[in-house]
C-alpha cells in the first residue's frame, strides 16, 4: 500500500479479556481446486513412471532449499524405491502457507539394486520435475527442519532488556500511547483547534478549557493532554465534533470504538474502562476484578486466570512473573517494581507446563522446550518473491529539507525526517526499503531503481540505530528482468535473543520524529500487547501483535477494531500486487485450515514413504511400524531407526491433524476459539503511538 497520509490507533488487545458473547464459528477445511496432491506421478517415457513422494527440507539457505526426497519408479512392469537430494530455489509465502519449488537441481541419486541407471536418472528426473513449479505446505517444511540445519551465521543481536513501566489494572482499561512528550499540530485542514500530533489517538484541544479524548464513541475530557480522562460531563464545540467526523472519515485518526472485528463491544455493557496515558514505554496487564489463581499442572505455578496477559505466581518464591514482548519480567508484588529475568534464569516449572495447558502459550519462551527451538527455525525462514525490476517506490515523503543522521558505529547517515527508511550510503549513492524491497538512486530525490546489490555496511547497522530492522531484508538473485528478494521477521520486529528465545522488539527506546506537521515514529517494543503462542491446529508458533499495524518494521495496513495480526506471517510483498510481485504458484495440492483470518495448508498425505538424511527409503504402516527397503521387492522391519524422530515428525506434518479440543482458560479470542489462547504481554484494550504515523505519513 502506499505510504498516505493516515494515522491509526489500532485497538490493541486480547478479545477474550471482557468481551460478552463474542463468538467465531472455525471454518471448516478446503482443498485448492485444481489440486496437485502429493505424492505426484511424472511420466518419464512411455515404459517409466515415477511417484515422487513429499519432499522432506534439510536446510533453508536464503531462498536456497535443500530437501531429501523418496520416490518409486515403475519400469518394465516392476517397482523399485529410491531418493535423491534436491536443490532449488523457492518463493516462499508464509501468509498462503506456501513454499514454491523453481529451477531445480537433482544430486545423489540413491537406488539400492540397480547402480546403472543413476546418472541417466538424474538427468531424466531433472528435466522432468522443471517442467513445472512444484508447491509445499510451509507447515511441513517448518517440521522438517532441524534448527542445526539452519544459517548461524547471524549473531543474536544485542537487545536491551531493561523493564517498561507496567501497570496492573484490577478493571477494565485502555492504554494510550504518545510517541514522547505531546506536540500540537493542525486538525488536518483545520489551523484551530489543534490535535496531539504524535498519537494516533484523536486528543484535542479546546482553547483554554482543556483537552478531549475521542474513544468508545464518546468524549472524555482532561485539564491536560496527558490526563487523567474522564467521560465528558458536555460535549465540545461543533467545530471540534465536525473536525473528529473528518478526521476518521479520512482515517487521520483511529475513532478507537471498542469493538471487535465482528462488531461486538469488548466491554459489558454500561462499563466504561480506565484510561491510562503514557509518553514512554509501557505495558498494561490487567485481571477482571481482584486476581484469580489456577494451579499449572504438575508444577508449582499458579495462572491468574481471569486475566489475558501471562501472569504467573512462582509459589515457592512467592514470586510473580508476566510474559512481555517475548521477555520475562518478576517481582514480589503485581504492583512492582518488576526486573528482567533472563530465560535461563526461570523456574524449572516453566519448562514442564504441560502441552495441554491453557498457558502453554508461554513454552514458546521458555529456552530449550520444543516449541521455542521450533519458533526459532520458523524464525529463520524468510518470505521471498519474484520482483520486476520496473518496480517503483511509493510516495517517499519528507518532512522539509532532509535532516541526515549518522548512524552509530557506520559511514552511513538515514533521513530522520522522512517516511520511509532513506539511507545514503556516499553523496552519491542512497538506498530505501519499502514492503521487502531495496531501491537505489544516484541523488536523495531520485529517480529510484530495485536495487540489484545492496551495500555491506548496510548490514552493520547496530541495533542502537532505528533502522537496525532493514538489514533482515536481502537480495538473492537477479536477472536481466526481476530480483528475488526476501526477509526474515526481523523486518517485522521479531528477532533471537541470548536465551534462544524470540523476543519482541529490540527493547531500545528510540527518539521519535515530531513537529507540528508530521510525526513519524520509530520502533517500539512495550505499549503493543505483542505476544507469541503456539496452538494445536497450527502446530507451530504463532506471533502475534493484536491489532497493532506495524509501519516502523517495515509492513502493514491499518486495522480498525479488534484484528490479529501474524507477525511471522503477513506478507507485506501481497502490497505490492500480482503483476508486480510474484509470490509463489498458490496453495495446490493442499488442505488449508483457517483459524480466524490466518492459513495454515498441509499437503494431502503426500504418501507414507520417506527419505532420510543419508539417503535411505522407508516405509511407514498404519500402525506405526517402519520399515527400511534394500533393494527390489526387499522391505526389512526396523525397530528404531536412528533417525526415527525425524521421520515422525515428518509424518505428523504430512497427516491432517484432528481438531483438539478448546482449553482456553477464558473466552478465547472469537478468531482462535478452537487454538491455545495467544495471551500477549499486555492486556485489554489498548491504543498505539509508536507504530503509527500522522500529519505527514508513516515511516516503514
């Protein structure tokens, strides 16, 4: 989408936290018409066919994919099993939970019994699967991946961890956040009465009789621009009610209406919640009425139940702990002050909180456990696509003359007053990311072309530095007429920390850009309810920021109202459109499972025979039994196959899964009733600064 001139407080929150009534019926399965189901049969000759079975992913290198592949050849009236080692290139779209096989190249080709024919095979093979582009389900590439099959090249980078103010409220509230200390600005078209700039709340001024906050369709007024609000006993003047109508009829503003996607109030009726307001970072939780605890299975946790955030009480210690942006955080009281806990510092319990568990949630952040090592294999995958090279960049807007920046520890200095990430690299080279993609021009004001390389120095950008997300965004290739380019969800604020966990944001509190006529805001970490999950239909995490729109890392398109939005998952390259960007062939040959507006597709079977890393076929019967071929016609048993557990778990992926039952500790989310609720790092409803832009655009 294009960068305009739009500034949104999304409601940020947990729809289960005191919403009545509000339900979502789960969509049941369907298969893409047209299907190509795996296993598939490629006619080789008019004598030779051959079955290739699902391939199994060994390593993702950039868009570079490594997989092990069994396949039966008939030939003359007889079968014989084998494997070969494949490498292609692949678009790779989590948001259609696709992986798109391209120019593939075939290697050590396996064929117990018949040693012969394996050059000729190869080259049959080759020539006959890049007739056509071939689709996986990116779940099943997710589970076949080992996290040490994986790039370690890139270092966790260097996150800071220091606690956000936190508060804990016992009734409903909302958060409000302002980027830094208020500045006024115009109403839009409007001189007077002047706006708070810097939020994408509407927070007004009338003259000198104080301020007036537009939110659950209904004026709350203050003596100051930060507070505190309370329901307006009289309403504005008309020209302050004329000039709210403009401003979100044109989505200047966010009108914050409290209501879920479905249109369904978060709140009972009558209550009005608490307003907090805060210019630096900061996190509500919050519980519906006095703490309520419920004991973790087989641990000594206590849950407070009757909250959407993670909030536990360690009951040896006395100890409370909440989960926050991916951190852990403790204290002795719910009040604070809380400290930061590295991972490995946890209570041992955290690590065996069962998988059944209405909080298993938290296990993605817990270091070591399952579902943290495989939040960080999907954490390595990047999104790619296929982009022209006619491809231009969309209303790059500044704020005046360009104001440079050096940027620590480079040569490099960035545009602090510009919309979009613009870098200049040397008087005569400069370079913005906009939706996945890198331009470049000769001059600051253009003409701008898709970059074909991007500086080295580009990539040392430190963490210290709010651009620091634009070096997850890379270029692979390159032809004559496109780029393929891809990103991994550090360009969406997801990165790896010390604990090997992934964390929310890079915990830094960076300086916004605010004048009177343009705000544009850097990344935050705290103020967003961000939180990470993992559910038993998805079968892998989940990352999530409820309903806030991320323009500071890089994506995104406003949402007004209660959505959730798949920080791991959304596809900012979508943006772009199709005859622009490619993104992959589509979901073929799959069952796609929707859980609220997210996709999770698996293959159709894909068949019960595999191949193992060294090249080994083997058999897989209904009862769970293995066994290993050796040549024509010669299956032996095999008790426990070294790598058994790799070949279980590629079966798992390859088999639908039955819907699980609901184990929400509260009404769930209507979007994920039927998926382990995603409790997020601060609760109800809650209203952004950091992520949104105003008065003069976005910077993404």
């Amino acid at each position: 989408m294009g960068l305009k001139s739009i500034s949104a407080v999304c409601l940020i929150f947990l729809l289960g936290s005191f919403a009545q009534g509000a339900t979502e019926e789960k969509k049941p399965a369907a298969t893409a018409p047209g299907a190509q189901s795996w296993p598939i049969e490629v006619n080789l000759d008019s004598k030779q066919k051959v079955t290739l079975f699902q391939p199994q992913v060994e390593s993702i290198e950039n868009n570079l994919i490594t997989a092990r592949t069994a396949f039966k050849l008939q030939r003359d009236g007889k079968d014989s099993f084998g494997s070969f080692l494949m490498k292609a290139d692949s678009l790779i779209d989590k948001e259609q939970s696709t992986v798109t096989l391209r120019t593939i190249k075939i290697a050590d080709m396996q064929l117990p019994g018949d040693t012969a024919h394996r050059e000729e095979l190869t080259k049959t093979f080759e020539t006959a699967l890049n007739k056509k582009e071939h689709v996986l389900p990116y779940r099943n590439v997710v589970a076949s991946l080992e996290l040490s099959s994986l790039d370690k090249k890139r270092k966790s980078p260097e996150l800071k961890n220091e606690p956000p103010q936190i508060i804990f409220s016992t009734s409903p509230s909302l958060l409000i956040m302002i980027s830094g200390n208020p500045v006024m600005g115009p109403s839009g078209k409007y001189k007077t009465p002047q706006r708070v700039v810097n939020t994408s709340a509407l927070i007004i001024a009338d003259g000198d009789k104080g301020f007036y906050l537009w939110a659950l369709e209904k004026w709350f007024s203050a003596p100051a621009a930060t507070g505190p609000f309370v329901p307006a006993k009289s309403a504005p003047t008309s020209k302050i009610t004329m000039v709210k109508d403009e401003l979100v009829k044109d989505k200047t503003v966010d009108p914050l209406a409290g209501r879920t996607s479905q249109g369904n109030s978060i709140y009972p009726p009558g209550v009005t919640p608490k307003i907090f307001i805060a210019t630096k970072p900061t996190e509500l939780l919050q519980s519906e009425g006095e703490p309520k605890f419920s004991a973790v299975e087989k641990t000594g946790l206590l849950y407070v139940s009757n909250s959407p955030n993670s909030v536990f009480l360690e009951t040896s210690s006395q100890t409370y702990f909440a989960l926050i942006s991916g951190r852990w955080f403790n204290a002795k009281s719910l009040q604070g002050p809380w400290k930061y806990v590295p991972g490995g510092s946890l209570p041992k319990d955290f690590a065996k909180i069962p998988t059944n568990s209405p909080v298993a949630e938290v296990l993605v952040s817990v270091p070591g456990t399952p579902q943290a090592k495989e939040a960080l294999i999907t954490n390595q995958i990047p999104q790619t696509a296929q982009v022209a090279r006619s491809t231009k960049p969309k209303d790059l807007k500044c704020d005046g003359a360009i104001k440079w920046e050096k940027i620590s520890s480079t040569n490099l200095q960035y545009a602090a007053n510009c919309n979009t990430p613009l870098i200049m690299v040397n008087p005569q080279q400069y370079y913005i990311v906009q939706d996945g993609i890198w331009f470049n021009a000769s001059k600051e004001s253009g003409p701008w072309e898709v970059a074909i390389a991007v500086p080295d120095q580009i990539y040392q950008i430190p963490t210290s530095s709010p651009l620091y997300y634009v070096t997850y965004v890379k270029i692979y290739s390159t032809s004559a007429d496109y780029v393929v380019v891809g990103y991994t969800p550090g360009y969406h604020g997801t990165f790896v920390s010390a604990d090997g966990t992934i964390v929310y944001g890079t915990g830094y509190s960076y300086a916004p850009y605010a004048t009177a006529t343009a705000w544009y805001p850097p990344p935050a970490t705290y103020g967003f309810g961000v939180g990470y999950g993992w559910g038993y239909e998805a079968g892998f995490y989940m990352g999530f920021s409820m309903g806030s729109v991320m323009y500071p890392w890089g994506w995104g398109s406003c949402c007004w109202g209660g959505t959730y939005v798949n920080i791991d998952v959304t596809n900012v390259y979508h943006n772009w459109g199709k005859r622009t960007v490619i993104t992959g062939s589509g979901g073929h040959g799959m069952v796609v499972n929707t859980i609220g507006d997210t996709k999770f597709a698996r293959g159709m079977d894909g068949g019960n025979i595999y191949a193992s890393h060294d090249g080994g076929v083997y058999r897989r019967n209904g009862k769970g039994d293995w066994s290993q071929y050796n040549g024509p016609n010669t299956w032996s048993p095999v008790q426990k196959p070294d790598n058994i557990q790799n070949l279980e778990r590629n079966h798992d992926a390859r088999a639908s899964r039955p819907a699980t039952p609901n184990v929400n500790r509260s009404a769930a989310p209507p979007s994920h009733s039927n998926s382990n609720y995603l409790r997020g790092g601060g609760g109800g409803m809650r209203a952004g600064g950091g992520f949104h832009g105003g008065g003069g655009g976005f910077r993404r």
